[in-house]
C-alpha cells in the first residue's frame, strides 16, 4: 500500500471508533507529510512528558497542584510556546513536528497539553475558542481555562471576554456553547481546516485538495466540505469528479439557498442540457 493511501486507512479507522484517539489521529494526519513517522515514538514522546510531570507530585496531588506542575514541565522545563514567528508554517500543525520542535500553534500545542494532562490523571479538554484554541481542566470545584499557546497562561473572565470581543465584535456575549468542550473530530476537522487555508494561502492546491480529502473521512456527508472539494477539483482541471461531488452536495442539501446557481454550474462542468426539476 502506498504511504497516503496507508496514512488514509489509518485516520479513516481511527475515525470509525468512540471515542477517537486524538494523539494517534493527529499523527495519522501528519503521516501523508512524513511517510516514514514513526507513531510510537511520539506516542512515548507524550507518555514520557507526563512522567516527568508526576515525578514531581505527591501520588494524591490535587488537581490545581497537578496543573501548576503540568504547565511548568511542559512550558518551562521542555520549553514549548507559541511559534508568533512563523505562525502560518505548515510544520506548526503537525503534532510530529510540535513535539520536536516544542512549539506550534494554539490548537496543536492544545493536543499537547491534553494529551499529557490526560496522563497526569487531570480532565483536559479542548475548546473551539473563536480565533484561537484554548483548553479547559475542570477541578473538583470549578475550571480553568489555559491557554497553551501563550506558555499555559490562565485566562480569568475579564481575559476571556476580551478576546470574544476582539474575535466576534462587542457584542458578543459569552454563553455555554462559548467555552463548551470540543470532541476529537471537531479537533482533527479544525486541525485540517487550518492547514487546507495555509496551502490554499500558498497556491498549493493538490496539498489544500489532500486536507479536504481527510476532512471528509471525518465528516463524509458535510455538504460544504464537499462543495470544497468540487471547487478544488475544477480549479485542479477535474471537471467530472467536480461535477460528482455537486451531485452528492444537491442530494444532501437540495433546499441550499444557492440550488439554482449550483445545478447551473453542475451543468456546465456536464456539459449537459438543462436539468429538469
């Protein structure tokens, strides 16, 4: 089996069990990048950063000793940050590439911290904060919400508010939905998402067109990825598979607001007569 076909298998089963394996399917999305990664090792990567954390701690550490330990392990003893450099670099959104190099962006230094507070018996999850990826622990009384990127930096209400405002105007209000946890697909499919926008940035289509393509293991009947894709497709010179993906897209949404526009550009990648109602 060639590497992205075996990559693909690979995220495809993972895709199919419940709860997903985020470390595992992260890697496997780095995989049509590296074809040659070795899973274990940065499986074991994360095993061993979360036994330099409870090395540290009493067996029977509270939760909020067991953070502080977390954060000063992951962000002062092995140095991971935010890469404010070079933000938009492919290799930020590759978890193989986030642990050696200890640093990428909000949401792949989130997998990190998830994955070793996981470890560390401490409940981590992710959320999908506009514009920027945050974690939250919640504790025996109450939660706190961390923010990876910026070197585990604790972000009260004040901080949060703000940065709601700076993402989605004043007006916006903070609400459950705001800081509810986010599952590993949602991760994974945002992890995609990122990278398909730094290579469509870059005019690297086939790589942006990649992205999509494991987008839909994840989500195999979203109408708008699929949309994506058929858009991907014509740009690439594939009229007939553009037009496939169309077709699949009316029979998932036929009520879309943009119907007509959609079956008269399906006509034309056709190259048929006018479809009847």
């Amino acid at each position: 089996m060639d590497p992205i076909r075996a990559a693909r298998t690979e995220l495809e089963r993972l895709a199919a069990r419940e709860p997903i394996d985020l470390a595992r399917a992260a890697l496997a999305i780095a995989r049509e990048e590296y074809p040659d990664l070795d899973e274990a090792r940065y499986v074991r990567a994360l095993d061993e950063f979360a036994a330099q954390v409870t090395r540290g701690l009493p067996a029977r550490a509270l939760a909020e000793r067991r953070v502080g330990r977390l954060n000063s392990v992951l962000f002062h003893e092995l140095g991971f940050s935010g890469n404010q450099a070079d933000y938009y670099d492919p290799k930020n959104s590759f978890l193989n590439e986030v642990i050696e190099r200890r640093t990428g962006i909000p949401i792949t230094l989130s997998v990190v911290y998830m994955e070793v507070g996981r470890r560390c018996g401490l409940r981590v999850d992710g959320i999908a904060f506009p514009g920027h990826f945050l974690c939250k622990v919640t504790l025996d009384e109450g939660e706190l919400i961390v923010d990876p990127f910026h070197r585990g930096q604790l972000l009260g209400l004040a901080e949060i508010k703000r940065r709601l405002a700076t993402a989605l105007g004043q007006r916006a209000r903070i609400d459950a939905r705001i800081l509810r946890p986010a599952p590993p697909r949602e991760i994974l499919a945002r992890m995609l998402q990122n990278l398909r926008a730094i290579y469509l940035d870059k005019g690297d289509l086939p790589r942006a067109l990649s992205c999509v393509e494991r987008l839909l293991l994840l989500q195999p009947e979203d109408a708008r990825v699929l949309r994506d894709r058929s858009r991907l497709y014509e740009m690439l010179g594939g009229a007939e598979a553009a037009a496939g993906d169309l077709e699949r897209v009316l029979r998932l949404d036929p009520k879309a607001s943009d119907v007509a526009a959609l079956r008269a550009r399906l006509e034309r990648l056709r190259g048929a007569k006018p479809l009847l109602n």
